[in-house]
DNA sequence: CGTATTTTTGAGCGATATCAACGGAAGTGG
DNA sequence: CCACTTCCGTTGATATCGCTCAAAAATACG
C-alpha cells in the first residue's frame, strides 16, 4: 500500500484520511499499541466507516454480535429498555472509544446504541479481530484492558450513583465528560453537550429539572458557565474536589 | 498426575478434593468449557487456595495485581472507598464467582475485596492464565467471555439505580440473588444472607432502615419471609415482574 | 450470661420528583 | 428569509419518598 502511495499519492489519498493511520483519535483508539506496519492489518479488517445522522441507530438490544464499533467522529448514547418502555441509558461515547464489547459475552447486543449527533463509525468483525489476534498478540491484550477499564468505568459509576447526592452527581457527569474530551494537546474547557438535560437526567438517575437546576446552581457558585448546551468550566478544581 | 494417583491414591486424594476436578461449582468457573485432561493443567496453575475468616481481606485497593480469584465457597464483598473514608460496596460475589477482573486493565486493584464469611478462594496467577492461553485457547475466551458478563451485570445493575424505587431495588437484589444461587439441580427459595441491612442498602444506594422496611413490606406482600438473615421467596413470579 | 451488633419500627424532615407554565432554540415548509 | 411547530430548558409550587435521628427488640458472640 505505501507502494502505491507514493506513484500515486492523489488516489489513496482519500482512503487514507479515513484509514487508521490517519485518524485523529488513533491514540485512543484499538491501535493504540501498534506500530506502522501493522496499523495495516488493522485498517484491513475495517470493514467499513457508516456515518449516522441523529437518532439513527448503530444496533439494536437482540441484534446478533458480529462487529465491535470504535467511534470515529461524533456521539453516541447506549441504552436498554424496561418493561414498560422507558428507556434507561447505560453511557453516553464518544470518539476513539470503542463499544459492543458488553455482546462478546452471550454473541448478542444487550442494549440499544443510537447516535446522538451526526457520528462516524468504524465497524471492526469481531471474527477479524479474533483471526488478527493470533498476528498480533497485543490487539488480544488492547481489547482484554479495554474490557477491563469499562468493568472499572462502569463500577465507579456505580459508586457514584449509590452515594452521591444531585449537586455532585452532575458535577461528577460533567468532570467525566472533562477528563474523557480532553486529549494531550488540548483541555476540554468548553463543552458542548450533544445529549439533552432528560437524558443527562435519566443516565443520572435524576428528573430533568433537577439536573437543570443543579447545572444553574453550579454556575451560581462559579463553577461552570452555561450557556444552552454550551457549558465552560470555570474552577476544575472546585469541579473535581465535588467528585471525591 | 493420574499416574501418581494410581499408585497412591491415599496421599493424592486429599489434593484431588481440593482440585478443579472435584470442585463443586466447576461448572460455574473458569474450567467451563474445558475437558477432562485440560483441567490438570488449570489444576497446576492454581495457586494456592487460601481459607479466609469472616473480615479478612482478600486484596486492597492499590495492591499490585497478580492473580485472578474464584470463589470456592463462601461470599466476598468488593467495595471503594469514598475520600470521606466511607466504603462503597460494588459487587457481592459466591461461590463459583469469579474476582479481579477489573484489574486487569490497569494492573492494579481497584477495589479492596472482602470474605462476608468463612471463605474459600482459588488464587490463579495472572501470568500463568496468560500462558496457559496458548495451550488452551477456549481460556482466553473464557476469560474474554466472563469480563463482558461483568460489564453486562453492571450496565444492568446501572440501569436498576438509575429508575427503581427502594422496594423495586430490594425485590431485584432478592431475585438477582435467587438466580445466582440456583443451580441446574436446585432452585434457592431459601436464601442466607451473608451480609448486613446496612452493607446491602449500601450496595443498593438505600439506608438500611429503608431496606429493613421494604423488606417488612414485602413480607406483608406475601412475596418474601423474612427470618432474620434468612430469606424464603413465596412468590417468585411476583418479584421477579417487580424488576422488569 | 452479659455485651455488642444487628434489626425493626416510629416520627419528623429534607432532597428530589412531579406538575405546571413560560420562554427560547431549533427544525420545517413555504 | 419568515412563520409555524415542536422540542428543549428554566423556574416555581407542591407532594412524596427515603433519610436521619431515636429507641427498643432480637440476635450473635465471647
């Protein structure tokens, strides 16, 4: 490929700015451990780049395992659903994080994956990655960490719902989303929310207008600005110490 | 090793009770889906199987992470600590069970895990299951298998903090419980808690007078008997449509 | 048997949900 | 680009669930 790259660099160009190489959030992405060459092989069993708009759904709770998901660009939202239709929301992703591996287990998505904004998606077979594994040991072990940090994703939130009250549990969301926008060259001091105060709300476990009010009360104390969905962290340490 | 047993089949049989072969939740643990000569070779990476009192830890916070535990017999609690120095529990684990995985990632622990009562643990090194991976590859699997099981438990377990209401959480902890109990040749209609009202309305993000109550209110439903720590489920088809 | 721990139950209070109304933003179709 | 509609966010008033405090009963433990 890189052959061809050079005696005809206007072509491949183009496949390049959507291959792995070339990704902005290739940092945080499966390839995070993986050198030149193999980014490669990666980038092979990509099987294609699907862009959502809004509300469009990436899969379904039922829908049968066949391909982990790392967001490219944009945001997405996962959730179940209760008997009586309600739907709880489990984690709002963004780019370079990966999704689906909650299937691996029982070979069937768990929960319902839904853009919440204009998103691109690279669709990794798992079949693939399984084949690739045995080429390259440590895309085995990526995946084996990333299943563990959401275990440790997951369980924190956990804590944090148990014990928090609604103040901090917002303060909390937001520090979260922070830490995860935030990138080597850049701290996400504004951010730009592409979920509404309900699903903020039902993710929290709080009403809509509890969120709304302790978003106001935070910016009454100095702490965050908000502006719509625009919000602009005034005091990161303040924000933090109401984390714990 | 099964030659030895032939030929002393009084010293080894003590080692054979303590094994993986004769263990009685095996078909819970790591050796699932494994067949009869593999299980030595798991057999051999178990470490020790080291007998805890009720109160003893089994690994901190912050410990290096070295090995991955399955619970023999017994119960543990897994629990943070908030910076206020109050605990916060994440996960109640049995017999069959398997703890640590959350490590993995990070290479440490991030909980500190706890035996509720007289408890026995199977200590399986981590650089051993890495190894053995090679031999047996349906362990990684497993392996890979069981961590998206956690992720799912969680996810659900998020989704019941975010929307239920006391009474509803304590009916699905008590079912949730119920079905890990129960094995293909028994169904727990009585169930031993091996935890107090204030670890599991600390669990549950409740006080535990609230879970004493909801638990007397579900009693006067006719769903449960309550006898102190021993909990009789009347009515499981009740309380399995209170969790939806 | 006595002490500590755990559990239950009651009373009052506070945080958050619910209901309601309004204003503003964003999307839609002409 | 504007008028219309719908969705979203804020704020206020009231209701309710679950917490805190308190005390006593039941159980576990040495």
């Amino acid at each position: 490929m890189s052959l061809i790259k050079k005696t005809n660099p206007r072509v491949i160009s183009i496949k390049d700015f959507s291959s792995c190489s070339y990704c902005s959030v290739r940092r945080l992405c499966l390839p995070v451990s993986v050198d030149k060459e193999e980014i490669d092989i990666i980038d092979e069993f990509v099987e294609d780049r699907p862009h959502l708009k809004k509300s469009e759904y990436l899969f379904h709770a039922g829908d049968k395992f066949r391909s982990l998901y790392a967001i490219k660009s944009g945001a997405v939202k996962t959730f179940g659903s209760t008997r009586d239709g309600r739907e709880q929301i489990t984690g709002f992703h963004f780019a370079g994080e990966l999704i689906g591996l909650d299937a691996i287990g029982n070979n069937m998505h768990n929960c319902n994956a839904v853009a919440l904004e204009k998103t691109v998606i690279c669709t990794m077979p798992y079949q693939n990655i399984e084949g690739i594994s045995t080429q390259i040991p440590s895309i085995q072990h990526e995946i084996t960490r990333l299943m563990s940090k959401e275990i440790r994703n997951d369980e924190e939130m956990l804590m944090a719902m148990g014990s928090m009250r609604a103040e901090q549990r917002v303060a909390c969301f937001l520090f979260n989303l922070h830490r995860r926008l935030s990138t080597n060259s850049s701290d996400a001091l504004s951010i730009r929310l592409p979920m509404t105060r309900e699903e903020i709300g039902n993710y929290l476990g709080l009403s809509l207008e509890t969120v709304s009010r302790r978003m106001s009360s935070l910016q009454e104390d100095g702490i965050i600005n908000v502006e719509n969905r625009l919000i602009t962290l005034r005091d990161i340490e303040a924000l933090q110490h109401l984390c714990n």
